[in-house]
C-alpha cells in the first residue's frame, strides 16, 4: 500500500551470547504502520518487543527479513525517526532545553528555528518555565515529559517509543497516556509504542500488535475501533473491555500472562 | 562538655555567634585544639628533656627559620620546585589524557597498548631518575620529565576507565538521532569521563610535588628538594622542618585548586559520591 510508512517482511532476529548460544528473539515478524496511525505492540516481557523496536530505530542489525520506510530499505538510524527508552536517559550536564535540542544539534538542524519548536512543545508538555532546570530538578514524570520532546523536536515522520511509561506511578501513567494522545493527534505524527500493559495498548492504538515469546512473533494484529478524541471514560466501555479480555484470554491459552 | 550543654545545643535556643558554629561543627574546634596541644607537648617535651636541636627542633625553632627562610632564600626555590611540579604535571597530564583518549578508542588498542604501559608504570620512577637527570641535565628539564612520568598514569588509567562510564541507553539514544562516533564521544562519552578524569587529576598534581622532590634529590641546582639536602647536610633540622611545611602547603594548595575546578566543571556530581579510583 501506498500509505505505509513502515513495512516489515520476515523480519528475523537472533542473538549470539557470549558463550556462543543462539537466542531466536524475532522470528517471521510481518506488518504495516500506515501514515499517521498510532500502532502499539503488547506483549510479556521477552517476547521481543524491544528488539523490534531498536531494528525500527537502526541502532541493532537484523539477521534477516525486510524492514523499509516509504518503500526505502531502512539501514542505520534516521532523520526521520524520534525514540523514546523505558528511563528518560537525560544528560545531567545539560539544561532541559539542551537536552530537548540534542537531534537538532546532531543533526545541524538549525537551531533558532527549531529552538522556538522546542520551547513550544515544551508549553504542551506542561513543562513551560523548566526550560532552564537541569534534570535532578525534575520528577521522573517530568524527566518523561522531556523525552517526548526531545523525540519530537526535530520534527519526526515516525516516533517509536520503548515502555516509556513503565516506570511511572500508575496515576501519573494514566495522565501521561492522556497527554501523549493529544499530543498525538496536534502533531499528526506516525506513532509505534512498546508496552506490556494490555490496558495501554488498547487505550492508545488504533491498531494493537500481540507477540508471543520463544520465538518471539506476532500472533495476532486487533484492530480497536473506539472512537476518538479519547478521555479515560472509554476504560468502562463495554468495547474496551471486550478487546482487553480477548488479549488476556490469548495470553492466558499460551500460558504466558504477566501483564 | 556537660549534660545542660547537650540540652542546649538541641533546642539550639541560646548559644550565638562563633560559640553556635563551633558548637555546630564541632570537629573544627577540635581540630584546632588537637594541633594545639600536639604543638604545646612537642615545644614542652623539646625543653624539659634538652633534646638536641639536630635530633629534633622545637616548633619554635621551626617557626623562626620559617620565618628567616621566607624573608630570604626559600622564595626563590619555591618558585623553582613549583614550576617544576605545575610543568610536569601538564605535560604528564596531557600525555595521559590524550594516550587514554587513542587507547579508550578501541578494546584492541587497549588491550595491545596496555601491558607496556603497566610494564612502564611498575618500574620505580626513584630508580629512572638517575637515568634521566643525565639525558636532561641538571636543570629544571629532568625534575620537568621526572614528575611527567609520575603524573603520567593516573591520568591515563581513569581516563580509559571514564570514556567506558556512559551508559550503553545513553550511547543508543544518540546513535538513534544518528549521532557520528565523533559527536557520541563529544555529548556523552567525554563529560562521563570527567569526574574519572578529576580523580585522576587529583592524585596526579600531589604526585607531582613528589616528583618535582625526588628529581631534585638526584641532582639539582635549585628548588626546595635541593635545599632540604642543602639543610640536612648542614645539620640544620629546623630549616628542614621549615621547607616540609612549604611543601605540604604547596600540596594541599594545589589540591584545593584541583577540587575547586572540578566543583565548577563537574557540577552535576555530587562530591560526596564521587568514584575513586586507584592509581
Ligand atoms: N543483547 C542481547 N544479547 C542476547 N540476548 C538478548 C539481547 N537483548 C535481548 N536478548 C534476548 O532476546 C529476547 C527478547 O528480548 P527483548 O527484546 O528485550 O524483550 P522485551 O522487550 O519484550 O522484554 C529475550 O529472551 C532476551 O533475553
Ligand atoms: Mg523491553
């Protein structure tokens, strides 16, 4: 299809340990991100969901298998892609604003332009008036915060995001959620998030991608058509809650339920 | 201290001034008291049982040389060892730094480089001493290479232990924004490395005053190394007492301004959990 930016065929991934074992983490994995979908992959932990998603972001080799964007074979990682990882992984050293300009400033993007980019995602954040704090200044939810602005100053096609919530209090998560959503649909971007928390991935996708571990692989692609703008009175609709059982009772038949 | 100043100090109602501070920190008192009275039983040990001047002198004996040798000659041979030891540990420093930088680039470059550099370091620098007072000469060029090879190490080692410190999510984040080798040894890898890199430089600089010291002792014209011999020869303990309280001066001078620019350019660390390493 035309409208996919991202494409993934038979994409295999094994590990070489040390001691010379092989660990199959991806195997046969196929599937479509359409232009500004919002696509969430859920799964028990090490099923695969992160190694899936540092391949998106062409910081780990593939051992087999097609991954492409807008058609493109995609090697190495690209201009085009903003991530986000579990901790805000923020340098110390540096003020929120000088973390948030990190892409810009690596990719010699220029920078009064996409400063005011910054300082503007930063008011959507909540985080207005911190562009000046340094991290230890910062709660981990607002350490998040910036992450997602980091990942999104540059102005990226596709934003990939690695359980960027898992470490937050569950209130703080659930707000978190909200304002990702609506972030989301004001940026109009492509968005592919990793979580093991059934809940999430049904609340935030439009389409939620179910792996199963060893090997890790897709078992099956649901799509979820609530409707949107979301708030969080969708959680208690009976169609929220028929789609989270259906991903539970799955789990539950692989005898594989964590989440 | 009684029982009723207890009870004082916790409500920390009444005590004022400098008796609150001293109450507050109590170890800076004690401290000063300490010196006091180890100086006090040195001078009345000295006096009541007429110990020679050339055994040991009396802290009032090594004060009043201190004072004839400031107002004189010390000066000069100050001047001399400190130039000494600052010049040595730049050049070693550097040559530590940016040898740690090259072999931090590759585990095969570190791991073919690095016994020669472990080889080199096992060897007593007192022991090359000679050797390179006769390639460097009398002046202050050999106490220059002497204190070099000291303050070489400790550079090098935490500069190779330092560049590996970044995180590997920090390092995968970056390369994510498509960051080059050069930019991910620039944004993350190298500011990691300074609170090693500090460390380093720390026990380099009081290993420099070391060097400068022991350069001189080999064979020297100048500086305050030469001048202790100078003393000793002439039996003059007091003067050689005098100098080694220039000496630790100068240490722990030179510490202090290490530790004030590592506050400055390591701010975000805090102090008290800074990693130690040998060296
Ligand atoms: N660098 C690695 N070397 C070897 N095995 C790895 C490595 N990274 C992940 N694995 C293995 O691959 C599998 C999938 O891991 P991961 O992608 O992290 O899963 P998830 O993110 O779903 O928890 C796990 O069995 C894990 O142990
Ligand atoms: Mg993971």
């Amino acid at each position: 299809m035309s409208n996919d930016l991202i494409t993934v065929k038979g994409l295999e991934k094994t590990y070489r340990t040390r001691e010379g074992t092989r660990i199959h983490a991806l195997s046969n994995v196929d599937f479509a991100v359409r232009e500004g979908e919002f696509v969430t992959v859920v799964g028990p932990s090490g099923c695969g969901k992160s190694t899936l998603l540092k391949i998106l972001a062409g910081i780990l080799r593939r051992s087999a298998g097609i991954v492409q964007m807008r058609g493109q074979g995609l090697e190495g990682p690209s201009r085009e892609v903003g991530v986000v990882f579990q901790a805000p992984v923020l340098l110390p050293w540096r003020t929120v604003l000088e973390n948030v300009m990190l892409p810009v400033e690596i990719q010699r993007r220029d920078r009064t332009r996409f400063r005011e980019e910054a300082l503007r995602y930063l008011k959507m954040v909540g985080l207005e008036g911190f562009a000046d704090k340094y991290p230890n200044e910062l709660s981990g939810g607002m350490q998040q915060r910036v992450g997602i602005t980091r990942a999104l100053v540059h102005d990226p096609s596709l934003l990939l995001m690695d359980e960027p919530f898992g470490a937050l209090d569950a209130m703080t998560r659930e707000m978190m959620n909200l304002e990702l959503l609506r972030i989301w649909t004001e940026s109009r971007k492509t968005a592919l998030l990793v979580t093991h928390s059934i809940p999430e991935a049904v609340f935030l996708a439009d389409r939620v991608i179910v792996m199963s571990p060893r090997p890790g692989r897709i078992s099956e692609i649901l799509e979820v058509d609530l409707p949107r703008p979301r708030t969080l009175e969708v959680i208690n609709s009976p169609a929220f809650g028929r789609l989270v059982s259906a991903i539970r009772a799955h789990f539950q038949s692989l005898g594989t339920l964590d989440a | 201290m009684t029982d009723h100043d207890d009870e004082l100090l916790d409500t920390g109602a009444r005590p004022k001034g400098v008796w609150q501070a001293c109450l507050r920190q109590p170890e800076i008192g004690l401290a000063i008291l300490l010196f006091v009275v180890v100086v006090g039983c040195w001078e009345g040990a000295v006096r009541l049982f007429d110990i020679p001047k050339i055994v040991l002198p009396s802290p009032s004996a090594v004060g009043a040389a201190l004072w004839l040798g400031l107002s004189t000659d010390f000066p000069h041979h100050f001047a001399v060892t400190f130039f000494e030891t600052l010049g040595g540990f730049v050049l070693g420093a550097a040559g530590g730094l940016i040898l740690g930088v090259l072999v931090g680039q590759s585990r095969l470059m570190e791991r073919t480089v690095y016994p020669y550099i472990v080889a080199f370091q096992t060897l007593p620098k007192v022991a090359i001493a000679p050797i390179i007072v006769i390639w460097f000469g009398y002046g202050m060029s050999s106490k220059i290479v002497i204190t070099a090879t000291i303050a070489f190490f400790p550079l090098l080692a935490n500069t190779i232990v330092g560049l590996r410190a970044a995180p590997q999510d920090q390092i995968e984040l970056l390369v994510a924004f498509t960051a080059s080798r050069w930019q991910v040894f620039r944004l993350a890898r190298l500011p990691q490395a300074l609170p090693y890199i500090f460390v380093g430089l720390d026990v380099a600089i009081v290993l420099s005053v070391i060097g400068a010291i022991v350069g001189e002792f080999v064979g020297a014209q100048a500086g305050l190394g030469y001048l202790i011999l100078q003393k000793n020869f002439n039996m003059d303990m007091a003067g050689v007492f005098a100098i080694l309280i220039v000496l630790s001066v100068m240490g722990i001078g030179l510490h202090l301004v290490v530790n004030a620019i590592q506050r400055r350019v390591v701010f975000w660390m805090d102090s008290s959990s800074d990693k130690v390493m040998g060296a």
